[in-house]
C-alpha cells in the first residue's frame, strides 16, 4: 500500500515528501502528524500538499485527506520557515514511517519531533548551515540507530540549546567544540545515554564531560526525575568548559553525583544577578567550591543548593559574593545534609538577604557579621529552623543578627523553631535581650 | 491558645504560646507567616490563631489580606521537577524564526 521516498532539498525548497498508495475509492489517510503551536507564528506554516492538487495547513490536530480514487500519491510537506516543528510525528498504521531521514535539512535551525513511536531511525545532516542557535529538541521517539552514536561534532559555529530525551538506545552523544555555546541546555530525562560530550567516550559511565565546550552564559543540565537510575552519574566541569566571558547561570539537577567539583566553573566578572542552582542531586555527598574569588565584580542573586545530600561539614561561599536582595538555599527537604553546619558568606557591605534557608538539617553557625548590611531589606527570609541547635548556638545568631540590624524596613522574619529556645546566658550571649531587639525594630521571630 | 503581650520603649509585642494551633501572621496587608505549628511567635504585627485553617483563610478573605509574592526560588525549585517531562520547552525563545 505504500512506498516511501523522502527528502529534503536546500533553501527554498525545502520539503518533505513520500508516497502513499491508496487501493479502494474512496480512501481517507490520516497521519499521526501535527504541529508543535509553541513555536509557529502562524497557522499556515507547515503546509502538506496531498499531491492531488489538494493542499491543506498543518494544525495541531491529526491531519486526514480522502483520496476519491485509488493510486499513489507523493505527499509533500514543506515548512515556511528553517524549522521543522511536529508536536507529533507518527505515520499511523499503514503509513508508516520508520526512519526520519534529515539529511539534507541542513539550513534549518530548529527541529523539533516528539511523540513519534514509530520512528525508529534519525539521521541529521553532517552539517548546518546557519548561523542561528541551534534547537534539537527529540523526545519520546525510541531510535534504534545503526550505531549507539549521535554524533554532531562537525556541527560548527553554532549556538546551541540542546534537548534530547526519552530516545533509547543511543549510547553517546558527540558534541561539537564550538565557538560560543551561549545557552547549553541538556535535559536528560529516562534516557539511556552513557556518555555525553565533545569527547563523549567509552559508554556505561554515564558521564557528561563539558571539556573544550567553550560555554557561555547559560549552562543548565537537567534530569527531572532525581535517583531515576539511568540519571548521569559523573559531570566533568574543568575551566575550558566555559568561554573566557564567563557564564551567569548554571544549573545542575538530578543527577546521581556523589561528587561534583564546580570549582572550576568561569563566572561572569561583571553581572550582579548570576545564579548557581545544584538541586535535586540525591547522591551528591561531597560538592567543591571555588576557594578564591569567581567574579571580580559579580555578584550571585541566587545560590541554591537544594534537596542534596551534602556530607560537607562547611559550606563556604567566600569565594561567592551574594549580592542584594540574594537568595541562599543550602536545606534539603528532610534533613538530609546530616553533616554540614556552617555556612560561610563572603564578607561585604553589598549583601542583603532576601530569602536564607537552611532549616532541617545541623545548621549552626553562620558568619552573619560578615555580612553586616544583610537585613537591610524588606521582607527579608531567614529561615533556620529544625536544625536542633543548642541555647547557645540560638544566643549566638539571635546576637549577631541584633547587632547587624537596624530598624526601618518590614516584614522581615527570623525562623529558629525546632531549635533549644533562647535564654540570658548560654554561650555568654544574652539572646532574650537580643530577641526582644530584634522584635522592636520589626522583625516576627520564631522560636522554641 | 494565648497571645499575651507586652510593650519595650512604647512598641507592642505580641506574643504566642506554644500550643499547637494554625497562627496567622499579618501587618493588616499582607500575610506574613500562616502555619500550623507549636512555635512561639513574637511580633509587633497581628497575630491570628485558630484550631483550623479554614478559620484563618476565613480570617484572611475577612481582613482582605494578601499573601506575600511567591519567592521566585519555589518556582525553580518546582519547574525542575517538572521541566520537560511532558515536552514543555516554553523557556526556548522564539526571536529567531
């Protein structure tokens, strides 16, 4: 019933095409082909020429056409735009469709399939020729490619945000030393990939190595699933991973790290909004900061290291400025950081703490005097209950957080409950006096 | 449930007991803290304590309040969650066709 012959040409003509047989009259086809809305800016812009003079736009529901009398028919699909975007991309039953052959796709930019069960087999162009940022974006399509590579290594000179998941059976994912990835998105999600990288080696390390990727202002990796047992287990983050420019965004969720070194990670030196997320990452016992400045004037909006499971016993962000209205996060949901008490802020003038949290775990010490203007910001957040802290420890951040304080901003909070309460004298602070302080010039304190 | 209180240089602080109860915490605008917990709580704004939730969202449609801005840090941390799972990809601009 059907024969299949399919490809594109360069430029104007771009197209999509393939034949299908139809032996009965009439004959209605329906495919299993609709548009992605997100990113078509009109309605018209996937056009499918049935090849009996009929014409009709993709939509984002399943496309049909009755044929009224049986024959072949070469089905073509072109695109107004360098960008290739099916929301799904099946050829149902008799139309099938295994093998989604790019190949010579190579001025697109975007290319967006999802939802194609029946694809088995991609095949991308050896190079792209255009100069916009990359979109690959394939979900959910289970590839049995000849081999356990896809390999994109020879695509230059691009800036890429990359997406690729849900596609079994693709092993390692060769990536291109480009010129400037300004934006590296990877999001990992159920996939069995084991080695990912310009360099991307020997499978069964579940290995991202960004060596020589020259990144540049966002570097985000993602796994939406944590302890999903096919999440990478290795990241490899030296210094040539990033431009010389620097990054302002980095984000590293889900892995199965137990270690993870973001030491070496080039900040931007000039930005006052950059933020470092490490989220999610239920493995991750031992994390390296940079121990000397990372940015010569920029300063970190949000710091965020969440639902980890730390085994550091300090958490120092001298090297980190924060800057005003920050966020630190360094909790996880229960408790897990068993053994991280201290937190270290840069010392500065220029600190002011949105949000602090650092509740359920064995928090206790903080440098707050170091930052002496932190609380001089409305509704500032500081949440440091459930760390089971002695009298004295509560006295210490009670008194130090009195001395920074001055009044004159509201709704500012101090959490200290499920910690000793406070008292006169434990520790030789009196955190009573400092508490009732505290309260005077606006704060609402919790406590035991 | 108790909120006694008390006055330091003319200011009025209130302050909660320990007994386990919903608390609601709010300048006459906006919601400060609404929880149910066994903290005790000491404020120069005004506090609301209740056996239910209920009460307080109650309390809180009466007196018009408003909950603070969500910290855009909840919205990351629940986007990291969900992000992709089901092909989402809203954050990739579009300024390029």
């Amino acid at each position: 019933m059907i024969g299949l012959s399919r490809h594109f040409r360069d430029k104007t003509d771009e197209y999509f095409e393939f034949d299908v047989v139809t032996t009965s009259s009439p004959e209605t086809v329906t495919f299993g082909m609709n548009r992605n809305p997100t990113y078509m800016t009109s309605f018209a812009q996937h056009v499918v020429e049935w090849g009996d003079g009929n014409t009709s736009y993709m939509g984002t529901s399943d496309i049909s056409h009755s044929y009224s009398t049986a024959g072949t028919y070469t089905i073509r699909i072109w695109t107004r735009e360098k960008s290739l975007n099916f929301y799904k991309f099946d050829l149902i039953t008799s139309q099938n469709l295994p093998s989604l052959d790019l190949s010579f796709a190579k001025t697109m930019y975007r290319y967006y399939f999802q939802n194609g069960s029946s694809i088995t087999y991609l095949k991308l162009p050896q190079e792209i020729l255009t100069t916009n940022p990359l979109y690959l974006y394939v979900g959910f399509i289970n590839f049995t490619n000849d081999s356990d590579i896809l390999d994109f290594s020879s695509y230059f000179g691009l800036q890429s945000i990359f997406r690729l998941f849900g596609s079994s059976n693709v092993k390692r994912i060769v990536l291109p030393l480009v010129n400037n990835y300004a934006s590296f998105q990877l999001t990992w999600y159920d996939d069995v990939v084991e080695a990912i990288g310009p360099n991307a080696g020997t499978p069964g390390n579940y290995e991202v190595d960004l060596d020589l990727m020259n990144i540049s202002t966002t570097c985000r990796i993602s796994a939406p699933v944590p302890a999903h047992p096919n999440n990478f287990n290795s990241i490899n983050l030296p210094a040539t991973a990033f431009s010389s420019a620097g990054i302002t965004t980095f984000f590293i969720s889900g892995s199965n790290c137990t270690t993870m070194d973001v030491s070496n990670v080039r900040w931007n030196q000039t930005s006052n909004i950059m933020q470092m997320y490490i989220i999610n990452n239920r493995s991750l016992q031992n994390l390296t900061l940079a121990s000397s400045p990372v940015s010569a004037s920029g300063m970190f909006r949000d710091i965020v290291l969440y639902d980890c499971r730390f085994t550091n016993s300090t958490l120092d962000f001298s090297a980190y400025q924060l800057s005003q209205g920050s966020s630190l996060y360094v909790n996880s949901n229960y408790g897990e950081n068993s053994n991280t008490h201290t937190v270290i802020f840069k010392a500065s003038a220029n600190t002011t703490l949105s949000q602090l949290y650092a509740k359920r775990g064995i928090f206790s010490n903080f440098n707050f005097t170091d930052i002496p203007n932190a609380t001089d910001i409305n509704d500032s957040y500081l949440e440091m209950s459930g760390n089971g802290m002695t009298a004295a420890q509560v006295n210490k951040i009670l008194y130090d957080l009195d001395t920074i304080s001055v009044s004159g901003y509201t709704g500012r909070q101090i959490f200290l409950s499920g910690n000793s309460a406070p008292d006169s004298s434990s520790g030789g602070y009196d955190g009573l006096t400092a508490k009732t302080n505290l309260i005077t010039k606006g704060f609402t304190v919790y406590t035991a | 449930m108790e909120i006694t209180s008390y006055e330091i240089n003319g200011t009025t602080i209130y302050k909660t007991d320990n007994e386990l109860y919903w608390r609601l915490v709010h300048d006459g605008r906006n919601i400060l803290s609404l929880t149910e917990s066994q903290d005790t709580i000491e404020t120069i704004h005004t506090i609301f304590v209740a056996r239910t939730e209920i009460e307080c969202l109650d309390e809180i449609e009466r007196l018009g309040l408003t909950f603070l801005e969500k910290p855009k840090i909840y919205e990351n941390l629940v986007d990291s969650y969900l992000d992709n799972i089901h092909g989402d990809i809203d954050d990739i601009p579009d300024n390029n066709i």
